[in-house]
C-alpha cells in the first residue's frame, strides 16, 4: 500500500513538472523595428518558410532556439500548430528542393537576445521571463 501511495505521490510530482516545463514564451523583434505586433499565423510563415519577409516588407532574418531547448517545442506548437519535429521535416524537404534556408539555431534565449538586439529585421523567440528593454515583444505564446 506504502509502495502505491509513493507511487502515485511520485507520478503526480512529475505531471506538475511537466505543466510548469510549458514555458510562456515571447516572439520578439528589434526594439527599432516598425513592427509593432504579429499574429501567430504572420509568425508561422516566417519560422515555416512560408514568407521571407516581415509585415513591415523587410526581409526577417529568423533565429531559433536549440532543439533541446523546452520553449522551441512550446513556441512551434502554439504558434505554427507543428511539433518542432514537423517543423525540422518541413525544413529538410524545403532545403532538399532548394527553396529555403532554416533560421539559424542560437545556443540559448541570451543569444537570441543578443541577436535580435543587434539587428533591426531579426525575429525570434524566447521565454517570457527573459524579456527586457533590448528586445520588443510582437507576440506572446502561452
């Protein structure tokens, strides 16, 4: 019965790990860009290869978090509908054919940050809790 019980306390523990595991997540942009917001469907085609450009016209240069990282699988399944495994089959198949490049995987949220910071059409996402005033927020992710 003890067994049981530990069991149970152990398996409730991990689904609560899980839950607090979905980070929130913040698409952001170069605080100088134009671009004030972005719908989730605009973000999608950017980070799918579906459009090259952001919605002010300039070319988006897109960077993405490492496949390891919990807020790229948050971020490619609430806003592209996609597990991040789709999305890296999606990519293979455009860059086989030749009609695209993947955005370029950064090692954490603070490079990405500092990317995006140093470049006015970098698009990118990171979690929430590291937002600050380097970056602009045109999407949140939750």
């Amino acid at each position: 019965m003890q067994f049981k019980m530990n069991k149970m306390i152990v398996g409730a523990a991990l689904l609560v790990a899980g839950v607090a595991a979905q980070a929130q997540v913040a698409v952001v942009v170069n605080p100088k860009s134009a671009v004030a917001s972005m719908t989730a469907d605009q973000v999608a085609s950017i980070f799918l290869g579906k459009s090259n450009a952001l919605p002010n016209g300039n070319a988006a240069v897109a960077v993405d978090l490492p496949e390891s990282a919990g807020a790229r699988e948050t971020f490619y399944t609430k806003a592209t509908g996609k597990s991040s495994a789709q999305v890296k089959a999606a990519w293979s198949r455009l860059v086989f054919s030749g009609k695209g490049t993947p955005p370029k995987e950064l090692g954490s949220s603070a490079d990405v940050k500092k990317f995006v910071a140093g470049n006015p059409d970098a698009i990118g996402y990171i979690e929430k809790s590291a937002v600050d005033s380097s970056v602009k927020v045109v999407l949140s992710v939750d």
